[in-house]
C-alpha cells in the first residue's frame, strides 16, 4: 500500500500566516479590503480569499483610490506606498512581517548614516542579495531612495566595485549557503582601504527548512513540491528537493499531478513552500489516495 507523508515542517511562515489572519479578520467584519499585490505567491490561496471578498490591486490601482482600506503584505512596501495612503486618506492594514520590516530600518539607518557620516551613495555601495522586482525587494531599495545595488546571485557580485566600501544585506528569503560564498568573495577581493560589513538578515524560520526539507526529500521515493510558481522561496526549496531526490516534481495544485507518477512507487513525500497551504497539500494527498 502506498505510504503518503505531508513534511511538518512545511506551510506558510509566521509573516504569511499574520498577514492571512489579518485579511480574514477584516474581511469577517465586512470591510471592502484591498490588498496591494497577491497576498501569498499561492493561486490557489489568493481564490479562496478573493472568494471571501478580498481584492487584489497593484500599485496603479492604488493610487486611484481614496477613503480605502489596504493591506500591506508580508512583503513589505517602499516610503513611497505609506506617502501615497496618507494623500489619498488610505487606511493601511500592514502586515509587513516583522523580520521584514526590521530589514527595512537596518537598511534606512545605514543609509542615513552615509549621507551623514564621511560616507555617501558615491563612496560606498549597499547591496542587497535578493531577486531584481520582487516585491521585498522593491521595498528594501525604497528605502536607499533607489540608490542600492541588487545582486541576484554569487556571479553578479563581480559587478561590485571593490574600491569602494560595501554593506551587504540579504532579502530575507534568500540562501544561506550562496550568501556565505558572496560575502567569502568579497572578502577576498574588497581593496585595503574599503570598508567591507555584511549583515545576516536572512529568516532562520525560512533557512532552517533546508537542512529539514533535505532529510525530508531523501526519505521517500517520490516527493511532490507543492508551490506557486512565481514564489522566490519555493523555487530556493524545490531545488534543494531536486538535488537530494531526483524524482521530485512541482505542482501548483492537485490537477497538475500525473498518475503515471506513481508507478513502481512505495512512499510519496509532499512539502511546500512558506506560502504553501496546508490544506492545499493536503488536498493533493487526498488526490493521491482517489488514484490508487
């Protein structure tokens, strides 16, 4: 008989899960609540609650409301997002996550410091480890007045000008490990008379998922990544998955999951992303058992 094992360690981190909370909680009381962008990188999530009346704007959308009620994601948002609120008299419902919005300050106060210190934008460079649009991203850049310099991965850090000093953080979501090679890089290559600091803002709640979605993947002989595909910690998570166990396949939901899959197969894992639902997973174990 076929053994189907859902990861415990999966689901929707503590920032996912706040702002989730928030919506519903706004949404029960009969707000009319908008949210600027998709709440959680997970089509499947942002129906159901778009079901339950929440609506999903962007950025240009916002800008023509007025006498509204917005959530702010887990993701965090520029100074520019709050201004606009304030001229359009925009409640915000913010449910930037904590970790996120400490990032946010640390990156502020840095910059501050170099406009002020014997520092500036032109003598040293802030650089953020993170992906080019995302939206924590958008948000941490927001807070150099654009001035921060994005680095997607370990073979852009040769772009950096080593002569000049360097502050490096990390979006929160981020690997641990290519984090490491970057600032070891840089290390070896900043100029003796540069200043070089780098600050570990990467989430343990998102980094300590590798080592146990590692053990998790080299456990069964099928694992299933149940993720939404424009999500930068999932893709991080399914390669890891990938690498211990070759046959591992990502789905978006249930609908995507090939019979022919199961075949000659004794134990199936399925895990997720921090923006994976639990029911959602749930519901492709569900699919698994109707197959048998």
């Amino acid at each position: 008989m076929l053994q189907i094992e859902i990861d415990s360690g999966s689901g929707f981190c503590f920032g996912v899960t706040t702002a989730i909370q928030k919506a519903e909680e706004e949404l029960a009381r009969g707000t009319q609540l908008y949210c600027l962008g998709d709440i959680v990188h997970n089509g499947m999530e942002c129906e159901r609650l778009r079901e339950m009346g929440l609506v999903t704007i962007d950025h240009e959308q916002m800008a023509r409301l007025h006498d509204a009620t917005v959530l702010l994601r887990a993701h965090g948002e520029p100074p520019e997002t709050y201004e606009m609120a304030r001229r359009n008299n925009i409640e915000i419902i913010d449910a930037t996550c904590p970790v996120v919005l400490q990032l946010q300050k640390r990156i502020k106060k840095q910059y501050e410091t170099s406009l002020t210190d014997n520092f500036s934008p032109q003598t040293s460079q802030i650089v953020i480890f993170g992906k080019k649009g995302h939206a924590e991203v958008l948000g941490l850049v927001g807070q150099t007045h654009s001035d921060a310099i994005v680095i997607e991965s370990f073979e852009e850090v040769t772009k950096l000008d080593f002569s000049r000093d360097i502050f490096l953080y990390s979006q929160t979501t981020k690997s641990l490990d290519e984090f490491h090679r970057i600032i070891g890089y840089i290390q070896q290559h900043i100029s003796p008379s540069a200043t070089f600091k780098s600050f570990d803002t990467i989430c343990r709640s998102v980094a300590n998922r590798m080592p146990n979605i590692s053990q998790f993947a080299a456990k069964h002989d099928l694992i299933l990544f149940v993720c939404g595909r424009k999500s930068s910690n999932g893709k991080v998570l399914y390669n890891e998955c990938l690498r211990v166990n070759p046959n591992t396949h990502l789905i978006e939901d249930p609908e995507e999951i090939d019979p022919s899959w199961l075949t000659d197969i004794l134990t199936v894992g399925i895990c997720g992303a921090t923006s994976t639902p639990k029911w959602l997973m749930e519901q492709c174990r569900d699919a698994i058992v109707a197959m048998e």
